[in-house]
C-alpha cells in the first residue's frame, strides 16, 4: 500500500509571528520544549495538542501550524533525541575496540547525550509502557533496523570480548546481556531519578551537572573493576 500523503500544511493563523524566521524558530523551540514534557507526563498516547499549547505559551493552532498533528510532533521530539544517540552504538561495535574503550566509550556518549536531552529517558519509558507499539516504530526509523537487530548485534560483539578475556584470566564470566543491562541501568538511572537525587543530596541545576562529571569520571572504572577475575 503506498504511503498515505501528508495534508496540507495549514495557513499561518492571523496576529501570529510567522513573518519573522527568528520568531518563527523561537516559536517552533517553545512547541518542541512542551512537547518533551507533556510526552513525558502523558506519554504520547495521553498527551493532548492543547495540553501541549498552553506548556509554549502559544494558541493550539500555532501548534498545528508548525507540526501539523500530534503523531508529527511526537516523531519530530523522537527523532532528534535518538539521533543524538549513535555513538553509543558506535561505541559497542566498533571491532577494534578494547573491553575498557567500550565501556569508556559508551559510558562517556550516554552521559554527554543525555545531560542535553535530560527528557530521553523518561519519554522513552513513558512510551514503552503507555504505546509500546509506537516506540518500536519510531526506534525502527531512527536506526534504520529492527531494534532487535541492533541489540543482537551488540551483544554478539559484546559476548566476543567477554570470551576472549576470561580465556586469557583478565575477566570474570558474565552473560553479555546482563553486563549490557548492568552498564545501562548505571548510566539511565541518575537521569530517571534527578528529582530524587536533586533533594537527596542537596544539588541545584549546576551542582547536578557536576555531579554528572564526577559520574563519567568514576563509572568507567567502577564498572571495569567489577569485572575483574
């Protein structure tokens, strides 16, 4: 079946910044930047064009004005975030890497990823539990693949390294999948629980940056060291 056509794009509403391409873009920033939100309160599938509107500070037809419908927004927010994420696949499939430039390499893109787009995590797990089929699509055009198959891959490359180190004493075993999930879970969770972490341990915006550096320094070898034989 061939691909459904886009509509139209809607004629700029009347009184509105459209003329000018400096207020044009702020305008199109103020709608992505409450998109992130509310798909983060609502999920995609709860989230509401006018809910999303008044978050920008703007009418709701300025919303479908620069982005037509809420599906449109929601792969817009998508796609720009997933794209920031190549070099962490890029770290754990390179063929030449060591076992320690993965990790270091992996840990380091997350993190320099993420403190910019501090909404990730929490977007994506809002969608995996509230539109799981949605996420799928969108990871499936963002990687150009099966997400599946990207993981597949990762983990054999993963497991290859595992192999070769406990053969030579430098490592203890451990199934590729669970480390993988181990580094993950260590890089996701001070992003998932900054609300938690800001009041626990007494941090403002820049004292939370802070502690991200801290964490790309420490993690690496906290990680390595647990692996040791």
């Amino acid at each position: 079946m061939p691909p459904r056509p886009r509509p139209p794009r809607p004629a700029a509403p009347p009184n509105t910044p459209g003329q000018s391409s400096a207020l044009d873009s702020d305008t199109e920033t103020r709608i992505l930047n409450a998109a992130r939100v509310v798909f983060i309160r609502r999920g995609t599938a709860g989230a509401r064009m006018q809910e999303i509107a008044a978050e920008a500070g703007v009418n709701q037809a300025l919303v479908h004005y620069y982005f037509g419908s809420k599906d449109e927004l929601a792969e817009r927010v998508f796609m720009e975030a997933v794209s920031r994420l190549a070099p962490l696949v890029a770290a754990l499939l390179n063929p030449l890497a060591t076992l320690e430039q993965m990790v270091e390499r992996f840990v380091t893109a997350y993190i320099d990823t993420v403190r910019h787009t501090p909404f990730l995590p929490a977007y994506m797990m809002a969608e995996a539990h509230q539109h799981p089929e949605r996420l799928n699509k969108l990871m499936q055009k963002a990687v150009g693949t099966v997400p599946a198959n990207v993981a597949s891959v990762a983990i054999a490359r993963l497991d290859q390294v595992i192999v070769e180190r406990v053969a030579a004493g430098t490592m203890r075993a451990i199934p590729a999948r669970q480390l993988l999930i181990n580094v993950l879970s260590m890089v996701i969770m001070p992003f998932v629980a900054r609300p938690v972490l800001l009041l626990a341990l007494g941090l403002d915006d820049q004292g939370f940056d802070d502690f991200l550096d801290e964490r790309r320094r420490e993690l690496p070898a906290f990680i390595l060291n647990a692996l040791r034989p």
